[in-house]
C-alpha cells in the first residue's frame, strides 16, 4: 500500500475558535484516528506547535546556521498531519475528506514517494 500525508493547513489570522469549536475538533479528530486504526490505515500523526516555534536549520559553507522559523513566509502554515497508508489516491482522498470534517479545516493530501527495491 502507499503512503499519504494528510496535513492540516491553519491560516494565521483567522478568528480564533471558540472553547466549543476545538472540543468539537478534538473529539472529531479522536474519532476519526480511531476509524483509521480500525481500517488498518493508520500510520502515525501529530499536531504541531504554532510556527514561532520552528527553527530552520541550514548548511552554508560548512557552517550550519540556525535561525528561527518557520522556513516560509506566508500566513499558511500545517498545523498537523497523518501519514495513512491507502491503496491509491481516491481512498486517500475519501480519508482527507473525514479528517477535514473531523478537524474544520482544509487537508491537502500527497503521496510519498516510491522506495526504490534492491
């Protein structure tokens, strides 16, 4: 089976949820990673912290620099992720679509790439 990445877009700036809208999310999105434990589809996930927590870590002349993130620019950041295993990617796309329900927002999915065999 593939392996997808279903991740969760948070765009900075949008109003805040209320204390409701995140049980909600939070009960929505425990259920929906019991459902992909079931179906045998899943393989890990995790939220992430906002991006002022990120440190980009760079090589530059054989010098690594660190500096704090996050890498890119912009108001969209992944807020969270699951890596499901599915047979192609209309079953992914079937699973992005729970996960967007469970947690509200946006979840792009893509395909890891293939691990060449010996």
């Amino acid at each position: 089976m593939k392996q997808y990445m279903l991740s969760v877009h948070m765009v900075e700036g949008s109003p805040p949820r209320l204390p409701q809208e995140i049980q909600d999310a939070y009960q929505g999105v425990a259920a929906f990673n019991a459902d992909l434990q079931r179906a045998e589809a899943w393989v890990f996930a995790g939220g992430l912290h906002p991006p002022s927590a990120a440190t980009v870590v760079r090589v530059q002349a054989g010098t690594t620099l660190f500096t704090d993130g996050p890498f890119a620019e912009g108001k969209e950041h992944i807020g969270g992720f699951w890596v499901v295993a599915a047979p192609d990617l209309d079953a992914a796309l079937a699973w992005a679509a729970k996960a967007a329900q469970a947690c509200g927002d946006a979840v792009e999915v893509r395909p890891f790439q293939d691990i060449p065999e010996d």
